[in-house]
C-alpha cells in the first residue's frame, strides 16, 4: 500500500530528534536498483519501529514487492526455517542481523538495515493479486501466513480513516511492532489520512516514550489489553499530555471494567475512547464501539467497520435472530483476506475466502446492533462428558483477581497460575471441582513464572504446555 500525498516533501515520520523523514525519501529508496528488482518478488521484512524498517516497508511496497512481515526478535534458526519452506527471494533486515546470513548476497544498505538477496533464478508464482503476508501472530515464527491483497489493505485502511475521523492534523505514535496486523493498520490508516507519525521503539516503560509523547505533539495512542493494564499501573491518569485526545483499544478482549475506567477518563477529558475488535485475516478491524457508548456499553465490540457487515450463524449455519441469542460471528466485507499460505506453492492461489470470514467467536447482539463476544468455539474441551468453556473459568479466575490461562485436552483441565501458591491452587481447585461437577482427577492447577505472550499482548496458548511449572494441586 503507497503513501498518500501530494508532495515529495510531506513529512510521513517524525523521529525522536526531531528530524522528519518525507515521502521523497521513501520513494528515492524504492528506486535503487536493488528495490527495483524486488518487484512481484517474495521479501522476507524484518522491520522495527524506526527509520529503516518502515521507509524499507513502504519501500518495498512501492517497488511493487510482496513482503512476509516477521518481527525482529525471531530467533534466526526460525527464520531460516521458514526460508526453507517459503524460499523468499530477498530479505529486508536490521544490520546487525546481518552476519547471521553470510550464504545471502548484500543488495543495497539504509538507515541501519540491508536488503539481501536469497534467491537466484525467476522467484515465485505470485497470484497478481497477492501484496502482503502476515502472520496471525508476528513473533511465533509460525509458517501460516495470511494472504492480504492491495484491495484488502486499502478498504480496512479507508474504513478506519473514515470512523476515526482521521485528517492531516491527527499524529499517532508507534506502540504496536509492524509485524502485527494492528499496528500496520495504525501505519497505513494514518498514511492514507495524510498524517505524520511520530516514530520510536520505546515502551511504556521508559520514560523517553514519555518524552517523545509530548515533543511530538502526539494526538492517540493505540494499545492492546496488556497495555492498558501497564497504563494502569503507571499512573496514567495523572500524567500531563495535551495533545492526546484519542485512546484506541483492540487485540483482544479488554476486561469490561479496566474499559469502563479508560472510557470514563477520557469522557472527562475531553478525548475519545475507542474499542474495537479484529482479526489479521480481515486485514486488521473489523468492528469499533463509538466513544458515546464506551462507558454504557464496555465489553461490545460495537457495530461493523464501513463497507463491513456481521451475522450470526448457529452450529448448522443456519441464521441466528433476535436479540441476546449467541452465534459464531461471520463478517463479510472487501477487508478479508484472499485466504492463507503455509508454503511456497501457496502464493500462486487467488481468493479462497470469497469475502467471507467465520471468525470462530460466539457473539451476541444487542436491541441497538451493537455486539458483544461472549467465547470462542475452539476453547472448549470435554470433562468426563461435560462441555465446559475456558473462556468463562479463565474469566472468573481473573475476576477473583488470579493471574492464569486455561488450558488442556478432554478429561483434563489444566489452570497455569501466576506465581501461585500451594494454598491458592487448592482453593482454585476445590472451587472448581464443585461448580463444574467434575472428578478432582480431570482439574490440574500449575504455578508459572509467567504466561507467554505474542506481540499483541494475547496469551499464546500453545506454548503453556513448555513452561516450566510446579503442580500445586
């Protein structure tokens, strides 16, 4: 997806210096000969929030490449993994990476990362339609990419200018890794509303972000769950920032009551609290709740993106109506993606999905339109011939304040605790065993140093049953 705007001179980036990086740059970059020869050719991108990882996007996207999006941290014996399975045709990395690809071939070199070439010969069959490949999580190094075309990524960008209400004037800052759908929607949108985005890889954590926030003038911010809760944690409420006038929220369900918080401070501020829902095989967003409902309705997702429509669908497909009746949620609109990649041969398939996503969550709506996710079809397993749903026992645990996930195969429940003690997972268990009906055998509960966790905040599931843990009960 192209930059948006009329002069060579307009400012895309702002850096922590002060020092503004504009569209003239990008575009002389996409010009070298090195980019030139990416055209319709697969670019493995290792782009971080700063200068060289998204004006070498961009770039290659301009020269009509078609790059896989991997964060920056992934393990080099995983990239080379997936290089055997994709054979990508160059590689677009911070250098310092370089060194661990000594059998690639040094293209061309700017602002701190290199292009390399991997492959010789005539590339991939690409679909004509193909532009983008994410992966549903950025930094598992997982071969199942989401197939993105032009279209795709240019009709969710549209939608969120326009519910937004994006102009010039707005200026986000980089809080999300553009290997996350999220945070290459902020990118994009932001681009096409000719905005200026202020440019640094700090954390919440240190106080240089702090700074960039107010130097730059910066007007939202967007975060994930986990953000708010460390937003939380740090005293937002009472920091000085303002230009801020919008706060956006997606990458999961947020507890209601941590939104009602957020939602409540910014009507008081005057800013804009938006909650939104999306999946990166809908290119990003699919819903958002408007700021006037945030505080009486948090925990909706509110209505569909423009040019997005919803329905609700039973376990047979037929249609589910009426108001609070719950359906797996299906969206349709010229956001979802093509369909997925889980190797070379892939790359050449045009659309699969035919504009349609069953994302697997069950959700309801409400008298207004408005809809609510109350679960997720896949996080159900079987105790001793009972159906039971992790997701309502994971979010009555964190109700009582624990820290967990839940996990586990029929017959067994399994509860990853956070720090817990012997005490707390016998209580925990004890609980259980007596509200779900079942044998203590089918319930175990672990102490855990921590929960491992994806660039979007969202708990990796598949990766709890590597922890090192202590059974408690």
């Amino acid at each position: 997806m192209d930059a948006i705007g009329d002069s060579e001179s307009r400012a895309l980036f702002c850096c922590e210096d002060g020092a503004e990086l504009v569209l003239g740059q990008m575009l002389a970059l996409a010009e070298q000969a090195g980019f030139r020869e990416t055209r319709r050719r697969l670019v493995f991108c290792l782009s971080d929030n700063d200068p060289g990882g998204l004006l070498g996007y961009l770039a290659l996207m301009r020269a009509g490449a078609v790059p896989a999006m991997l964060g920056t941290a992934l393990p080099g014996e995983r990239i080379a993994a997936l290089i055997n399975v994709y054979r990508p045709d160059f590689l677009w990395l911070p250098e310092k990476r370089v060194a661990e690809f000594a059998d690639l071939v040094p293209v061309h070199d700017a602002h701190g990362y290199w292009l390399l070439g991997a492959q010789a010969g005539e590339g991939h069959a690409l679909h004509p339609d193909l532009a983008l490949l994410l992966a549903t999580s950025g930094s598992t190094g997982s071969p199942k990419f989401v197939r993105l075309s032009h279209t795709n990524l240019h009709a969710n960008a549209a939608a969120i200018v326009r519910y937004l209400a994006l102009t010039p004037k707005d200026r986000p800052v980089t809080t999300l890794p553009p290997a996350y759908s999220y945070g290459l929607s902020v990118l994009h949108s932001h681009l096409l509303a000719g905005s200026t985005i202020a440019l640094t890889a700090r954390t919440f954590f240190d106080r240089g972000f702090w700074d960039v926030l107010r130097s730059a003038g910066v007007t939202s911010l967007a975060g994930v769950p986990y953000h708010y809760e460390m937003l939380k944690k740090l005293r937002f409420a009472s920091m000085d920032l303002p230009a801020l006038n919008t706060l956006t929220q997606a990458g999961g369900r947020m507890d209601p009551a941590l939104t009602r918080e957020f939602a409540t401070l910014c009507a008081e501020r005057g800013m804009r609290f938006f909650s939104m829902y999306g999946q990166t095989e809908a290119t990003a967003r699919m819903a958002y709740l408007s700021p006037d409902k945030a505080i009486r309705k948090a925990g909706s997702i509110g209505q569909p993106i423009p040019g997005g429509r919803f329905r609700l669908i039973d376990a047979e497909g037929a249609p589910v109506e009426g108001s609070d009746m719950a359906g797996e949620l299906v969206y349709e609109g010229p956001n979802v993606c093509l369909g997925y990649a889980e190797g070379a041969a892939d790359l050449a398939l045009g659309d699969v999905f035919g504009g349609t996503l069953r994302t697997g969550d069950l959700a309801q709506r409400d008298a207004e339109g408005d809809y609510t996710i109350v679960g997720r079809l896949k996080r159900f397993l079987k105790l001793f011939g009972y159906r039971v749903n992790l997701e309502d026992i994971e979010r009555a645990l964190i109700a009582d304040g624990h820290a967990v996930a839940c996990a586990g195969r029929d017959d067994l429940l399994e509860i990853y605790l956070v720090e817990g003690t012997p005490e707390i997972g016998k209580a925990i268990k004890s609980r259980l065993v007596s509200e779900i009906k079942v044998a203590p055998q089918g319930i175990k509960v672990h102490a855990v140093a921590a929960l491992p966790r994806g660039d979007n905040g969202k708990i990796r599931y598949g990766d709890l049953d590597g922890l090192s843990r202590e059974t408690l009960a």
